[in-house]
C-alpha cells in the first residue's frame, strides 16, 4: 500500500506541490527508514512553510538518524522552547544528545519529556540509556525495564536491558531474554545491540545475522561507485587512518601504542591519522599515542559527515574502524565510505556485517579459514596474533595478600574480566573448581557501578555451597597498580563466550597463566590466540569438561603451576607475542599487499 500511495503522491507533487503532500511523503519514507529521502520530503515543506513544526522536527529526526546529531540537538532545543508542553522534542533532544556522547544532558532532557508523558517508552528507554552511559547501571536497568513494560516488543530495549542484566548478573531472567532476541533477530528484525549479542550464547551466524540487520538503517548512506574514493594505486607513503573513541586510557589505546612507535620507526613510507572522537582526558597514555601518529584529528563535536568529508579531504588509502558496534561507536562515517579501503580491527570482536567494511584483520587461530564465512568481509590474515601490545607498561610493587583482601596460604584464581562476561555458564564452572578445591578463593574485579553484581554472585554462589566469603572483590585500580595485582594470582581462568582479551594480555605479561575454553565465535577465541602465539597450548581447553578439570589438576598442582609461570617469563621474551618490532613488520607487509 505505501509504494502506491508514494507513487500517487509523487504524481501529485509533480502537477502541483503542496506542504500537506510533501509531509505525507516524508511521513511514509520516515516509517520504511528511508531517511535520506524523507529528508528532502521535509526540506522542501520547509521551503514552502518554513514554520511548519511537525517537518521541522521529522528533519530533525532524519539528520540524527543520518549521523548529524549536533544540528539534530539544536533543531529539537529550538522546537522544545516553541512548544516547551510537548514530549517530542525532549525525546529527540535526549536521543541526539546521547548520539553526541552528552549523558548528564540526556538525563536532563528525558526527565523533563517524561514530566509531559510518563507512558512514553521512548523516552523511558533514552533515560535508561543516559543513565547506562553514566554507569548508574541499577537506575538504568529499572528505567529500561519500565520502558519494555510499556513497548515489549521494542528490541533496542530489549537488547539494552538484557545486556544491563549481564551487567549486574540478574541470571534469572537471562534465558527468556536470550530466546526472545533470538527470536526477533530470526524474523529479520533490527535494533539489537551487536556488541551486547557478542554476550548471549549465540554462535556466529546469529552474530553475523544481529550485525547485519544492524547495519541496513545505513544503506543509503553508502555511495555509489562513481561517488566512492579510488584506491590511488602505488603512490608513497602509503596513507593509513584509524578512527576510535578509546584514543586516552582505554584499552585501545593501550594495546596500539608501542606497536604505532615501532611502525613509525620501521616504516617511513607508511603515514598514520588518528581521528579521534573521544576528548582528549589528559592522560599520559593519550600524549603517548598521539606522538606516534603522522596525523592527529579530534573529531569528537563534529558530525559523521563532517568526519566522513575530511577523511576524504586527507586521502587515506586505508582507514580502519576501531570501534566497530561497539560503545559510542560511528558507523554512519564508514557507511559513507570516506577510503577506498575500510577495515575492522581490534575493538569489534567479531563481524560488522557491514557491505561498506572490505575487511577484518585477524589471525588464523582467532578467526580460522574454516570460519571466514560467519564474517561478511573478507578476511586479512596477519602473521602472528592479531593483538598488538605494550610492553613499556609499568607494573607498580604488589602490596601484601592481606592488604588485598586475599588469605595468605590459599590458592587465588581470579577473573578480571568486566561483569557482563560473568555468565551463568562462567560461574557454574568456577564454583565446581571451587567445590572440588576448597582451600581455593575467586577473586573478581568489581567495576563501577555494578555493586550489586558482588552480591548477586556471593548469593549464587551460596546456592550451591560455596561460602560467600570465598568470592573476593578488587575495586577499579590505577593500571600499574592493577597489573601488580597478578602477582598474587594462581591461575587466571577465562569467561565464556565472551572472553578475556586486553585482560588476558595484561596477565600473560604479567606471567599469570590465563585458562580458556575457546569457542566457534571470535569474541571467545582471542585468550586461545595469545596462547597459541605464546606457545603454550597446555592451557587452552577443549570444553566445559576440560577446563573444569584442567584448572582442578592446576590448582592441585602447586609445583606446575610455579612451573608454568617459570615458562611465561621465558616465552615473554622470546615470543612473537610480545615483539611490537615484528608485528609492526608483519603489519606493514599485510597492508602493503594490498596496493
């Protein structure tokens, strides 16, 4: 029905344009997410009426979904103060104002939407999202739950509170929440968080299929041939850019940082440009970085066609995308296709499903031939492990057992891995090891914002014997001070399915032995990977039934467990794993295979 309706709308508009035709159109592009098109519908109401607010704010809606939320949150301010009763505008307000990485403001402007209608879900599920941004995850999860009450059928909500669920380790209602994302994503529907679903128990074709829909919004931002940048064939230096929000103390930046000096070095026919959407925090880490670029943007203000221009005004040839789905990520730059060659890297554990990404670069254990098509772009091998590493980092003196809160005489396995990769399936395999080793105690890390996860996992944990007090908790540290932590870990055991992977780099190169269980996904083979580069395949598991044991014979086994430390200390040194030269080698040689 709405392709005949826009075709006799358009048939109209060509005998005589109208405001009331032109929004109609708008109306129908804007619910089939044609937003580029809808755009033009309601730019030329606005010739035609420049006051006509609903257009005004159905453009709004349009640029925000098109990546421009700046403009989007100045259009929606000025709406709210012509029509300051109405809820729309706040929503949108709150909606741009999380686009542009302003939580505090989205709260505010929520708040103030669901003061003029309590029953808006929207709005429930954009207060829900500023508080998660500000890591208030319990205010969060009771807001996004609010708002699924109100629309159970919104998947973007669904998604988030599900995810918020893992965060605070609410395991009760996991399971429902699972089927009923598998179930919308299987009748092709779009809104689930790619990154969230890397949690769920899902293999990679669910995956693929989560990213995909994912990316179909963005469509028809991607050019045509003729619009899209050429690759410019074997001019020198080769042009490289690299687009991330973890350019500061983030893990990101922490594993890029040697390896850019060592490319820097090695490689002067290689240029590199950081665009950086995340403000500068005034770290040592971010100054550190940015020294090892040819180029610096900070992009962070501006919007993904602005970024999208100037990357292309900076003729990279290549241009990595270090953020992929996940937190405060900008895909709309790279569906614009601002390089004649966009690669995934690094941050997104697994597939974009994007048609505008050509690439993913990857190691032959983290993502295997046998796997290439649970991935829509094409696959780049590089030589070694795909991670990169620093290996100037400091490690502070560790202080005492007891300081830490940790017995003197006990074996300590710890898992410092973020509580949303402490599933269910996680926990009942380290309280079996804790069962059957009961001088053992587990030792967590505890983030911010998810104090209740301590007590959720002492509870389950009590469910099935193991005293609470068993299950110790490390507060956030200063990274050195972190690091030093691994001096008092036995053995350091892996989450399922979403694994270690910045984590278990800091304890390998801290000489902690890290156990994992890789699966069939990339988000759970990365810990296997290191392993494997490392050269010691003792500690990757083959199941559930052999993790569970070979942690047992471990932690029982004093003597190999000083044993295998002895032999990471080795290995550090004379491993590919920890050679920033070579990598930056074997990287250089990769992309210069291209041209």
């Amino acid at each position: 029905m709405s392709d005949l309706q826009e075709t006799a709308l358009l048939q109209r508009l060509a005998r005589q344009p109208s405001v009331a035709d032109w929004n109609q159109l708008g109306t129908l592009r804007l619910q089939r997410e044609a937003f580029d098109l809808a755009l033009t519908c309601f730019q030329q109401v606005l010739q035609l009426a420049p006051d006509h607010l609903p257009s005004r704010l159905h453009r709004a809606i349009c640029l925000l979904q098109l990546g421009d939320w700046s403009t989007a949150l100045d259009e929606a301010t000025a709406i709210a103060h012509l029509v300051p009763q109405h809820p729309a505008p706040w929503r949108l307000q709150a909606e741009s104002a999380l686009a542009g990485g302003l939580p505090e403001r989205a709260e505010h402007d929520a708040r103030q939407g669901l003061l003029r209608d309590a029953n808006d879900p929207a709005l429930w599920h954009a207060l829900a999202s500023a508080l998660d941004d500000q890591r208030r995850y319990a205010e969060a999860l009771a807001a996004g739950e609010h708002a699924l009450a109100l629309a159970p059928d919104a998947l973007p909500t669904l998604s988030m509170v599900q995810f918020l669920r893992r965060r605070l380790c609410r395991f009760e209602d996991l399971p429902i929440g699972n089927l009923q994302l598998r179930k919308a994503l299987g009748l092709g529907e779009h809104g689930a968080s790619p990154f969230a679903f890397l949690a769920e128990p899902a293999d990679a074709a669910a995956q693929r299929q989560c990213a995909m829909l994912a990316a179909l919004p963005l469509q028809p931002l991607v050019p045509n041939d003729t619009a899209a940048p050429r690759p410019r064939g074997d001019r020198q230096p080769l042009r490289i850019g690299m687009v991330s929000n973890g350019f500061g103390q983030h893990p990101t930046a922490l594993l890029l940082v040697e390896f850019l000096a060592c490319l820097q070095r090695q490689h002067k026919d290689i240029q590199t440009c950081a665009y950086a959407l995340n403000q500068d925090d005034g770290s040592t880490l971010r100054q550190r970085l940015r020294s090892h670029f040819t180029l610096w943007r900070d992009v962070a203000h501006r919007d993904a066609a602005q970024i999208a221009d100037g990357i292309r005004a900076d003729g990279m040839d290549i241009l990595f995308d270090l953020r992929g789905w996940g937190g405060g990520a900008r895909p709309a730059i790279f569906a614009r296709r601002p390089a004649p060659i966009q690669i995934n890297w690094l941050a997104f554990p697994g597939t974009t499903g994007a048609p505008w990404m050509d690439y993913v670069l990857a190691d032959r254990f983290v993502l295997p031939e046998h796997r290439q098509a649970d991935f829509s772009e094409r696959v780049l091998y590089l030589p070694d492990c795909f991670q990169p590493s620093d290996t100037s980092r400091v490690i502070s003196t560790a202080p005492d057992r007891q300081s830490c809160g940790l017995p003197n005489d006990k074996p300590v396995l710890a898992s410092f891995n973020n509580s949303y990769k402490f599933s269910p399936e996680s926990l009942e395999l380290w309280l079996d090891i804790l069962i059957a080793c009961p001088s053992a105690v587990l030792w967590l890390l505890l983030s911010d914002g998810v104090a209740e996860a301590a007590t959720r996992l002492r509870q389950h944990a009590a469910q099935r014997g193991v005293a609470a007090e068993r299950l110790i908790f490390m507060p956030k540290l200063p990274h050195d001070d972190y690091l030093s932590r691994f001096a008092h870990v036995d053995l350091f055991l892996d989450t399922t399915p979403y694994g270690a992977h910045t984590t278990a780099s800091d304890a390998l190169w801290a000489g902690c032995p890290v156990l994992t269980c890789p699966g069939e996904t990339f988000a759970s083979r990365v810990a296997g990977s290191l392993l494997h580069t490392l050269g010691v395949p003792e500690l990757i598991a083959k199941d559930a039934d052999d993790y569970r044991n070979r942690a047992i014979r471990l932690i029982r086994s004093p003597s190999h467990l000083t044993h295998l430390r002895s032999r990471l200390a080795q290995q550090r040194n004379s491993s590919p794993l920890f050679d920033m030269q070579r990598f930056a080698e074997g990287f250089a040689n990769t992309l210069q295979s291209l041209r």
